[in-house]
C-alpha cells in the first residue's frame, strides 16, 4: 500500500506540473461541513496465562458523525492539488457487562476512538458542467479511550487509508459552493493490551474500515 500512495503523489503532482504549463496557478482557501458513515469489522483475541487462545471475539459495526474540515489548494484549469484538516471524528462508546447483563455499577470496560489529526492530500480533475472527480491519501492518528477494570490499555495508532469521489461546483459573487460525495477505505490496524503472552494477552485487530460522507462547502479563489 506504500507503493500505491507513492504512485498516486507521483500522478497528483504530475498532473499539476503538466496543467501548469498551459494556465497561471491559482490559490483556494475553503470551510466545509461534513456528513459521514463508517463501518469496520473487529475481532478479539484472549490468550490465557498458557499463551494458548482462549476465546475470540468477533463484531461488525457502524456509526455517524457529524465534522467540519478546512482546505487549501493550487491550482489551474485543468484540476487543483489541495490538503485538507480535518476535525476530529469519534466513535460511539462500547461497553462491556458483567455476564452481558447491564446493571448498577457492573460495567468492567468501555472504550471508545477518536481519529484525530486527519489530515488529506488529493487531487481535484476539472470535469465539464462545472463538476469535478477528486482521489487523495489519507493520514491521521487513531486516539483509543479505555477503562478496563483489569488496567490494561491499548497503545494508539496510525490512520492510513485512501478517498474518492465526485462534486459540484457552483460559482456566486462572492465565493463559491461545493457539493461532495466521498468514498474512504482505510488500512487494517492491530494493537494490544501491551501484555506478555502468559499474561492474559489480548490482540484486536480492525479490519475492512470504510465509509462515506457528504461535503458542503464554501471557498474562495485568488
């Protein structure tokens, strides 16, 4: 997946240089409110103190949030290359029963995930009725919130992952309007409880991360 993302700075960067060459650059600073969903499926490994596995667990989910992003970008008339910065983005909170049963103080953990820091690098093509595709590589940090009644913790991780869609552009006096819609799909992530094996050593591992969000925004061009 490295590669991949090398590949695609290559033919973003690209496309720039040669586009610049038959227009005069220009700058483009913009607010955006996001809709989006995502889904992952998560799985769970408990070893016991034998290092041998002794239960898995294994969950699909799905949540929505609501974020706002900010964006800059350069370019002309044949497309942009733009970075843009995110809010954060949080999961609802999982809570673990006593015996899968809620009652009065019987909580043994909760955790939770904020995906911080996310940050966007893409390319815009011009397309013609004033609508455009847009790809892009994603990067961030994953923030996981715990309380575990045994004290163990999780160690947080990298967000990778890619995006594309589609958009309009509505061009008024002052600004101009985008409408977005965006696919994302991220890389897989494992993490620990930090424990050795013949220490009731626990391993997640999230995989097959994707989502969708609608954009709206509001930009200006020099």
């Amino acid at each position: 997946r490295n590669n991949m993302k090398k590949v695609l700075l290559v033919i973003l960067t690209g496309m720039f240089m040669i586009g610049s060459a038959y227009a005069q650059p220009s700058y483009t600073i913009g607010l955006a409110f996001n809709k989006g969903v995502f889904a992952a499926e998560g799985r769970e490994e408990n070893f016991d103190e034998s290092g041998s596995l002794r239960t898995v667990t294994e969950e699909y989910g799905a949540f929505e949030d609501s974020y706002a992003s900010i964006y800059v970008e350069v370019g002309n008339e044949v497309g942009s290359i733009g970075l843009a910065y995110q809010d954060d983005v949080s999961t609802p909170t999982n809570v673990n029963e006593v015996g899968g049963h809620p009652t009065t103080n019987s909580a043994t953990s909760t955790v939770s995930a904020d995906f911080s820091g996310v940050i966007t690098l893409y390319g815009l093509i011009n397309l013609p009725m004033n609508t455009y595709l847009k790809a892009g590589i994603v990067q961030g940090d994953i923030a996981i919130s715990e309380t575990q009644k045994s004290g163990n913790t999780y160690k947080d991780q990298d967000l990778e992952g890619y995006v594309l869609g589609f958009g309009y552009q509505h061009a008024l006096d002052a600004a101009n309007v985008r409408f977005e819609l965006l696919g994302h799909t991220y890389d897989d992530v494992e993490t620990n409880n930090g424990v050795a094996t013949t220490g009731n050593h626990n391993k997640v591992r999230v995989s097959n991360m994707i989502g969708a969000n609608a954009q709206i925004s509001v930009n200006r061009s020099f």
